[in-house]
C-alpha cells in the first residue's frame, strides 16, 4: 500500500482528521487512484464534513475502487452519507446495491432500513430489521421467539 495512504489511514485513526484530510487532498489529486479518492472521502466523512465527503466517494467507485480496497467501506459510506444529507433515494439504491454485492455484510440492510424508513417504506424497513434482529441475536429471549419473528416480519400487518 502506498505509504502516503498508510499514513492517511493512520492520522485518520489517531483522531488527527484536519491533517489525514490535508494529506488526503493532495493524494487525491491523482485522477486514476481510487484508493486515494476513498481515503479522501472517509476523512471527510468522519469530521462530519458528509457534503464533502459524496463526490470523493462517488469518484472512489466510478474509477473501479475493488474489493480489495474497500468497496465494500465505500458503498455503506456513500449510501449512509446520502441518507443523512436527505438524499433519500440515492442512499436507498446505493444500500441495495452494496446489499446485492456484499449478501454477507448485514451492515447493509441496517442501514438501508434507515433509508426506507426515511422514503416512508416502514414496512421494508421493518422487514430488514426484524429480519436481521432475528437471524444474529444471541440474546436467549430473542432466539426462543425466532421463528415467529420471522414469520411476522413479512407481514405485519395480518391478522387473524
């Protein structure tokens, strides 16, 4: 890994977000590293500069970000920050997206429950969650009531 990278990285976990972002910048000056444009982008993002953050993000993908590099990071940061800047829509397709490409990342329906809820989809939204509370808890009391949970979180609203 680039070591410009490896040190964006690290101020970025160190907390030193206005000099990771600074590096970031210049690093992201390369038009064809996508690594670079991510790293840029969750700088942002993390110092609660979400605006900022969406075209790094955007550039990131578009220039073919891999697995490898985190694409995976780069969708649920993208769809997550879309989402809090009121962009409903995009953040919902973005969370799908990342939900069809990562099956395995449950990060992705929590979030794209958000959305939902946000695009007033509650049933879809609470689909996912009951779902997902469901299929991971270990919690005893949730896991003797699973089987119903799921059967209910289809349809909420049955009755009999």
């Amino acid at each position: 890994m680039n070591p410009m990278i490896q040190n964006i990285i690290h101020l970025r976990k160190e907390g030193h977000l206005d000099e990771a972002i600074q590096l970031a910048l210049q690093v992201s000056q390369s038009p064809t590293d996508p690594v670079a444009h991510y790293q840029c982008a969750w700088c942002h993002d993390a110092a609660g500069l979400e605006k900022e953050a969406v075209p790094f993000y955007e550039k990131a993908i578009e220039l073919g970000l891999s697995v490898e590099d985190d694409l995976q990071g780069a969708l649920l940061g993208l769809g997550s920050t879309y989402r809090t800047l009121g962009q409903y829509e995009q953040a919902a397709d973005t969370l799908e997206k990342g939900m069809q490409q990562f099956p395995c990342d449950r990060s992705f329906p929590i979030f794209l429950s958000m959305a939902y809820y946000n695009l007033g989809k509650h049933h879809e939204a609470m689909n996912l969650l009951l779902k997902n509370l469901a299929e991971t808890s270990s919690d005893p009391t949730i896991l003797a009531y699973q089987k119903a949970i799921l059967f209910y979180a289809d349809d909420l609203n049955k009755t009999w």
